[in-house]
C-alpha cells in the first residue's frame, strides 16, 4: 500500500513538474514579424550515413566519419547529418535504409559495395531522397555512386615496398576479393615492380573487411612464408601492428596509421572523402543533383599518401613525388600498356591506356602476384 | 632438394606455432566458460565480457607500459562482469540465456562506448620474441612449440590443472556435484550459490584474461567490435567438448590450427576458393569434436545436469 502510494505521489509530482517545465515559456502571441523570419529561415537537410565498420576502426569507416564531421563544418547549419555504424552488408541494411527515411533524410550515404542492392531497392520506394552509393556500379535515378581511385595509393605504396623489400617478397592482407581489391593488389604489385622488377606479391584474402584477429593471423602466415613488407586492403591497423611485432615494415591504410607502429610504418596510403561530401551535399542543397558515377584520385584530392617514413630511400621517395605530380596533371597513367597478366599474356597492349569501364572490371592478377584469384577462371 | 624440404619443414614448425597461438585465445576463454558450466551455470555473456576485458587490458597496458598488468587488468573485467550476472542468476533465479545474452549485448556497447577515446590511443610498438632455453634452440620442436608467448604455455598448464582438479580433488568434485545436483549438494551442506559464484567469477577472469590475450599480445591495438565472435565459439567449443578440459584444449588448438592452415594453403596458391577454406575451421572444429563426442550417453554423463536451471535452496 505504502508502495503504491509514494508511488502515486511521484507520478504525480513528475506529471506536475513537467507541466511546469511546458508552461514555462511564455505562450507566443500572433506576431506578424516573427512569423515571417520562421518561413525565411530554411529547414537544415538532413543528411544520413551508414557505415560497415565502427567509428572507432581507425581505418576506412574513421575516414567517411572524418570527412562527413568536415562536410558538416563547412556546411555550417544548413546540414544535420547523423550516422549508424556496423550495419551488415546484408538484408539488414535495408531496414537501417528505411529507417533513416522515415526520421526524414533527404540525402543518405551508404559507405560500403554490399549496400548496393538494398540501397537500389530502397531508392524505388523512396524517390524524394537522394541516395549516394561508394565503390558500387549500379545507379539509379535518385541513386548515384562514387568511389576513391585507392588503386592510386597502393600503387604508390608500392613503389616504397619495392624499394625497402630485401627479400623480394611482398604480403598482401586482401579483404573480400571484388574488382576495387583485386585492382589494388595490382596496383601496388606495379608500383613495387617499377622500383623493382624482382619483386612478387603473395596474396592472403580473410573473406571480411573486419575481424582483427584474423587479418593478424593472416599478416603471420605471410611473414611466415617469407614476406617483409606488407600491405592491406583490411579495414583495422591489425595488420601494420602484426608487422611491427615480427619486425617487419606494412603501410596504413585508408587513414593515417603512423602513430600505431612508427618503426614499421613505412607510409601511409589515405582516402579523403571530404571533397566529395562537400560537393554532394552541396549539389542536393542548390537542387542540381542528378545520377551520375564519380571517381576521384589524386588529382581532385581524394588520395594521397603521406606519412612517409625516413626508412625509405630518397630515390622511392622522388618517385612518389613525380608520380603524384603526374597524377595530379594528368601526365602520368598507372594502368598504360604494356601490362602483362599472371600467365604472361598481355592483357594491356603497348602504350593503350585503360578506360574506367576498364579498371571497373579487373578480375585478374598482374604479372608478379603469386598464387590463384579465388573465383577466378 | 634439402633446401626446399628444409623449409617445408619450418614452415609447418611455423605453423604449428601459429596454430597454438591462435588456438590460445579460444582456449582461455573456453576453459574459462567450462568451470562455470560444470558448477551448473552457463553465461552467453562471454563475447561482451572478452570485449569489455579486451578494452581495460589495451587501456591498463597503454598507461602502465606493462602487459601483464593488461592482462590482470582483463581478468578483474571479466570478474566484475560476471559478479553481477552472478549474483541475478544464482540469487534472483533470473534466466541464464536471457542475463547472458544482455551481458553480451551491453559489454559490446559498453566497450564500444567507453573505448572510443582509445581508439586514438597506440600500444607501445614492440618486436615480441620469446624462446625457452636450451630447447627453443632445438630444430624443429624449438621454432613450433618452445618460441611461444609465455601465456600459451599458462593456457596448457591450466587445461592441465583443471582436468586434475575436476577429477582428483575434493574442491573440484563438489563443483561438479553442484553442477549434477544443486539439491542434493546443499543437503550435504555445501554452499551451493557461494561456490557457484566462484565458478562464475573465475569463468569470467579466464574470458576476460582470453580477451586482454586478443587486444594486448595477439592484435596489440584496440578497436571496437575486436572480438568478432571469438567469445561465441569459446562457447560452442565448451559443449562440443563435452565439458573435458583437454578436449576443450584440443578443439580450440584445432580451430586455431585450421584457421592458420587456410591461411598458409592460400599463401602457398592452393587453388581452393578462399570462402570454402574460409569455413574450414569452423567445419573441421564441429566434425572431429562432434565426431570423438558422438556418444548420447556419452554427453549426458557429461553435461552437468542442473545446467542452465535454477536453483532453490529452500526447496
């Protein structure tokens, strides 16, 4: 009885306190003025994103939170953005989608490949909200895609590991073998091969973006066999870490990853997604959105590679300097011909340059790289 | 010829290495869960308790510079954990799955929460090299079972101690009595719900100690979610075990060893879909657990009966 009675009493008193709390600001009168300014004042756009990985991974995921926190300041109050993070890559995803329609964004980033078939289904439903898709190749007309040209980064990557390897062995950490991966793994096996022709690239794929333990099991196996540098298309610092603890050198990936290991890093390969989320956000506020398929490099900011260690020699280093500068004015090209394949056959004639259709498609390993593609003929 | 034997040789010493390395992370936590379930308790918290420990290991780790106090650090997580989940099953009778589970689901977002200032925190870099005397100078048997982090020898020596102590002493018995029969041990006057929070507490020190492994020697950083499911498996292993310490050891160095396995196949150009040797561990681990534990009688024997049920000592 007691129970029920203090009980009583606090509800009571709650109901009373937060009548208080409604009550307190002034009813506002009918003032013409006021009103007006409300009408001028525009809504913000809300803005939503959905990751693959947490925050917290210090890789890919930090970096499309990076970069959505610098679209935010620079967009000032015109934007809300919120985000949701380790959505799977699976029907799940779906649901977050719908989700974040009905809270009312009007813009949604999804930041991984595998939320291009629940994004496409969800855009059907919903053609108010724009959609913006990266690393995919499917678009619609309230869906577009943008991706980072990585392949860049690794390629320069790849130029310091030729030239620090003293084994002529490199390890490649790969995460689930698509073309953008798969084209990575090449590039960075050129950039190594053009510092070094000697050079070839075994390969370990985890069948996952995300499980530190494994990509830390993987790192082993490859140093194990004899690697001494290592590279990652993995989303944590799992790998640099399993490196510096065998003593070995590896790269950062998507972010800047030098403070993990400073002795074994020996730069890192990063992707700022900034710009673009600046450009899109600003195309659907002043309404000139339309579906189209972006892919930036370099050249308009989105990669760069930094971080670079005083282990790595002066002559790898001008390298990467001239290679970034050619990148940037359009004079260098990394996928230009004469490029063999694994069985030696050329896959890339003398001197003919690799169009984006091209690149979208690799499902090959370049000469150099040890070992079958997994899925591959 | 004998260069290439030669380093097929190291290389499967290597391996094993690797293996018993990989299978001490399963190993911990799985023995961890088996005391607990032998006193008749089960906890599906594992997977956040490892999580939360793998947090305060890296935090104690990265402020004090000294491993070992990471991972006394997990242990005391794993305990606080578990002491409350404890205390709601065994005193209040609340559902064992149902406490486990929230277990599970809030030290993953506690961690995550309370992780993410560490995210930007680095473990001092470290070149880890370790080697007993004399032996881990032998060919061979030095490199695969005599280099190893001293903690894969303590999760040995633990499999050891436990299989001992569940069968030869008094102390262990009587944990195994309360895991058969709560009521028939309280009537001979054991404590049943003080020494079931024991077995509790110290299951959760052994997974928090097995998450501290994973953050501060196997993985040596931080990130949310690092357990990717490590806890899960510990608990499946337990019962594919049939609750023995020994095989529990085998089932996790056999996990650790397939995962490695696949591993070394795809660096070697094995040309097997790397999916299918993704799922290899986990295939292989069910088919010779299951199989050396086929026997129904078998696995009734050895469950602890009262597993799982509440317990009323007054009745």
């Amino acid at each position: 009885m007691r129970l029920a009675f203090w009980s009583s009493f606090a509800l009571a008193s709650s109901l009373a306190s937060t009548g208080c709390e409604k009550s307190q600001p002034p009813a506002p009168e009918h003032k013409p003025a006021e009103t007006k300014s409300a009408e001028a004042k525009i809504e913000p756009l809300k803005v939503a994103f959905a990751y693959v990985g947490p925050v917290g991974d210090g890789g890919w995921t930090f970096a499309h939170d990076n970069a959505r926190k610098a679209m935010e300041k620079e967009l000032g109050g015109k934007v809300v953005t919120t985000f949701v993070e380790s959505v799977p890559e699976a029907a799940d995803a779906e649901r977050v989608f719908h989700d974040m329609i009905g809270q009312g964004n009007k813009l949604i980033f999804g930041t991984t490949f595998g939320y291009m078939e629940p994004m496409l289904k969800v855009a059907v439903d919903a053609k108010d909200v724009k959609f913006e898709h990266a690393t995919g190749y499917k678009t619609a007309e309230n869906l577009r895609t943008y991706d980072s040209r990585t392949y860049e980064g690794a390629y320069m990557a790849g130029i310091i590991a030729g030239s620090v390897t003293k084994r002529n062995v490199l390890g490649v950490v790969g995460s689930v073998p698509i073309p953008e991966v798969i084209r990575n793994i090449d590039s960075f096996t050129l950039g190594a091969q053009s510092m070094n022709p000697k050079v070839t690239t075994k390969v370990v794929w985890v069948n996952k973006w995300f499980d530190p333990p494994n990509e830390t099991a993987a790192a082993k196996s490859l140093i194990d066999g004899g690697a001494d540098v290592l590279f990652q298309n993995t989303d944590s610092s799992a790998v640099l870490k399993a490196a510096a603890a065998a003593g070995k050198n590896a790269f950062g990936w998507d972010s800047d990853m030098s403070s993990y290991a400073p002795q074994a890093h020996l730069a890192s390969a990063i992707v700022n997604w900034a710009p673009y989320y600046i450009k899109a956000t600003k195309d659907a506020l002043a309404g000139t959105w339309k579906t189209e398929r972006t892919w930036w490099g370099v050249k308009e900011g989105a990669i760069d590679l930094v971080s670079i260690s005083d282990k790595v020699p002066a002559e790898a280093r001008a390298k990467v300097d001239t290679v970034k500068a050619g990148l940037k004015d359009g004079s260098f090209v990394i996928w230009k011909g004469p490029i063999a394949g694994q069985d030696g056959k050329e896959v890339l004639k003398k001197d003919a340059i690799a169009d984006d259709k091209f690149l979208g498609g690799i499902n090959f390993y370049v000469k150099g790289v040890d070992g079958p593609l997994p899925g591959a003929k | 010829m004998a260069a290439i034997a030669g380093s097929a040789l190291m290389e499967s010493a290597l391996l094993i290495a690797a293996s018993l390395h990989a299978g001490t992370i399963l190993a911990l936590a799985a023995l961890g869960l088996l005391v607990n379930e032998r006193a008749g308790v089960v906890n599906l918290g594992a997977e956040g308790m490892m999580l939360v420990a793998a947090l305060a290991g890296f935090a104690v780790t990265v402020r004090s510079g000294n491993p070992w106090l990471g991972l006394a650090a997990g242990a005391a997580a794993g305990a606080l954990m578990a002491a409350p989940f404890g205390l709601l099953v065994i005193w209040l009778n609340a559902n064992q799955y149902a406490a486990g589970l929230a277990l599970s689901l809030f030290g993953a977002g506690f961690s995550a929460f309370a992780g993410a200032p560490f995210t930007q925190e680095r473990m001092p870099e470290r070149v880890d090299s370790f080697a007993v005397p004399v032996v881990g100078q032998w060919p061979f048997v030095g490199p695969a079972f005599f280099r190893q982090h001293p903690m894969v020898y303590v999760a040995a020596a633990l499999a050891i101690l436990l299989a001992w102590f569940f069968t030869r002493s008094r102390a262990g018995l009587v944990v195994r009595a309360i895991g058969e029969s709560p009521e028939a041990a309280h009537a001979l006057g054991y404590p049943v719900r003080r020494i079931r929070l024991s077995a509790v507490v110290a299951g959760g020190a052994l997974c928090g100690v097995s998450g501290a492994y994973i953050s501060v020697v196997y993985t040596q950083l931080w990130v949310e979610g690092m357990v990717a499911g490590k806890g899960w498996i510990a608990l499946a292993l337990t019962t594919f075990a049939t609750w023995r310490p020994g095989r529990v050891l085998l089932g996790a160095y056999l996990f650790g060893g397939v995962t490695m396995l696949q591993f070394y196949l795809q660096r070697r150009g094995v040309d097997v879909p790397s999916h299918l040797l993704t799922i290899l561990p986990y295939l292989a681990t069910i088919l010779v657990l299951v199989s050396i534990s086929r026997n129904a009688t078998w696995i009734r024997t050895h469950m602890p009966a009262s597993l799982g049920k509440p317990f009323w000592p007054g009745s």
